[in-house]
C-alpha cells in the first residue's frame, strides 16, 4: 500500500509523465511533434509577415487573421519544447508555480483563439449584412466595445482557475499523467474537495467556447439567410465565411474531445488522452495558417509573390 505524506504537507514539485508507457519508442514520438513545431511556427510566421508588410491586407478582416496566426504561433511555444526535452531527456520536473503559469498561458491562448473566431463572425456579419455601417464598427474605437468584455472574461475566468488550483494541497501523489500542466490533470492529485474547481472549469467551458460557438452558429445562420434573400452578391464574401466555420469546426473537435475525455466515462488511455490534449492545440496551429492560405484570395497572391520574389533573387 502506497504511503502519502502527512495531509498538511503539500507537494511543491510534479513529473509529466506523459506517454511514459511507451518506454524506450519515447524519443522516437518527439520527431513527428518537432516536425508539427516547426511547420506551425513558419506557417504562422509567414501569414503573420504578409499581414504586417502588405497595405493591401490591413483590412480588419486580415488583421484578425493576423491575431490567429499570433495566437496559433505562441499557443504551442508553451508546451512544445518542454515535451521534446522530456521525451528526448527525460526532463519531466516542474515546480507547482511553473506548472500553474503554463497552464494559464496554455488556457488563456485557448480561450483567445476562440474569442478571435468569435471577432471573424462579426467582421463578416457587418460586411454581409450591415456593409453600410462595416466601416463605422470595425474602425479600432468602435470595435473596442467588442474586444473589452470577452477579454476580461478571458482573463477573469482563467485566473480564477489557476487561483484556486494553486491553492489545492497535493499530499497524494506528485506525478501528472500528462506532457504538460492541464487544469484537469493536476486537480486530479489534489487532496480534499475539488469540486468547486471542478465547478470553475465546466463554468469556463460554458462561458468561454461553449458561448462562443453558439454566438458564432448564430451569427452565421443570418449571415447565411442574408445571402440567401440578396442572391449572388456575397459570394466572395460568403467564401471566407466558410473558411471560418471550417477552422472553428476543427479547433471545436479537438477541444470538445479534449475537454470530454477527462470528465466522462471513457476506454481512452492515457496515452491517447495526452496525444488528443495535445494535438487540441498543434493541429489547429498547424491548420490554420494552411487553410487561410490557400482558401484566402488575397493572402494566397500575396505569398505566391513572396515566393516568386524569393525565387529571382540573385543566389
């Protein structure tokens, strides 16, 4: 029987043990997450300088993309190199006050990605069904009314998680099943009653993706009803719209999956439940910048002139 220190001694250290079954094929794993690393980090590097340098893409609709491409370039710095060294080198030590910044950077860049989704709806209702007022609510000072609020809930709810999370006391067990600090996964260690985190993290997931995405499903409902009574005036428009609702059906699987596979009964592994945690945030970093590439007109001409402006310079 497993012994456990006296309950008012509280573990201040903690092992990601993350895909640790797979023993000695660890390091092997580390290629295809390194491989995924590099590819959002010079997808989203790309879109983030064709935005910045280009005139003809400083429009809000672009500058959004922009803030995705920020988003999806930071979100996996937090956690990707730390597992690349802990399967690699077997460095899987965290203190409890990195473990609690990590995961608030990991959730605040999560919910951020939702809330830019949330801004690219209404970018595009305005331009669909409002086009006479587009200007007079997407200018900084109008639309600022809309960034406030859904920041400081960001802010709000994430920082009264990783509070409270780090107010646990951790006198069980030290050892996380997971390749970096999720909320779930270290709650689970906690000694005494968890429930009002528990609470706090369904509460976030209503209030921030869950919201959002019924916002998001709204607004495009009438965007699409609009389109449908004004005919073929919106077509081009309508296109972007559904490149939208192709990266926010991707980036809502994983997450859901992600969120799910901790709190329901499930014949997940711990394995698969750390690979679907963690490709909740590489893949979208990684298929997003490709999608808006290649379905975005105007961000598609102006890398192909990149390229094709790479390609005479003198060798």
């Amino acid at each position: 029987m497993q012994d456990f220190p006296p309950q008012n001694i509280s573990f201040s250290t903690f092992k990601l043990n993350g895909f640790l079954a797979l023993g000695e094929w660890r390091p092997i794993l580390s290629m295809p997450y390194f491989l995924m690393f590099l590819l959002s980090t010079i997808s989203n590097s790309i879109i983030i300088y064709l935005i910045v340098s280009q005139k003809t893409l400083h429009s809000p609709m672009y500058v959004l993309i922009g803030f995705m491409g920020v988003v999806d370039l930071c979100w996996p710095i937090f956690f990707v190199p730390s597992l690349l060294l802990n399967l690699l080198f077997d460095w899987n030590g965290i203190s409890l006050m990195s473990c609690l910044i990590q995961m608030f950077f990991i959730q605040i860049f999560g919910a951020f990605q939702s809330t830019v989704l949330v801004w690219m709806a209404l970018d595009r209702f305005f331009a669909i069904c409002r086009p006479l007022y587009y200007h007079k609510h997407m200018e900084f000072h109008s639309f600022l009314k809309f960034i406030i609020v859904p920041v400081a809930r960001n802010l709000f709810l994430n920082i009264i998680m990783i509070y409270l999370a780090g107010k646990l006391n951790f006198c069980r067990i030290n050892e996380i099943d997971h390749c970096f600090c999720e909320h779930m996964g270290l709650v689970q260690l906690a000694c005494g009653d968890t429930s009002i985190n528990n609470l706090i993290g369904l509460v976030s997931a209503f209030l921030i993706p869950t919201s959002d995405f019924l916002f998001i499903t709204a607004s495009y409902i009438i965007i699409f009803a609009s389109v449908l009574k004004s005919g073929k005036a919106h077509l081009k428009a309508i296109n972007t719209c559904i490149t939208h609702i192709i990266v926010m059906t991707v980036n809502l699987a994983f997450a859901l999956i992600a969120f799910m596979s901790y709190r329901i009964r499930n014949n997940f592994s711990p394995n698969i439940r750390v690979f679907l945690s963690t490709m909740y945030i590489l893949f979208p970093s990684c298929f997003n910048p490709i999608i808006y590439g290649v379905r975005t007109t105007e961000i598609r001409n102006q890398f192909l002139k990149l390229f094709n402006h790479l390609k005479v310079l003198p060798q």
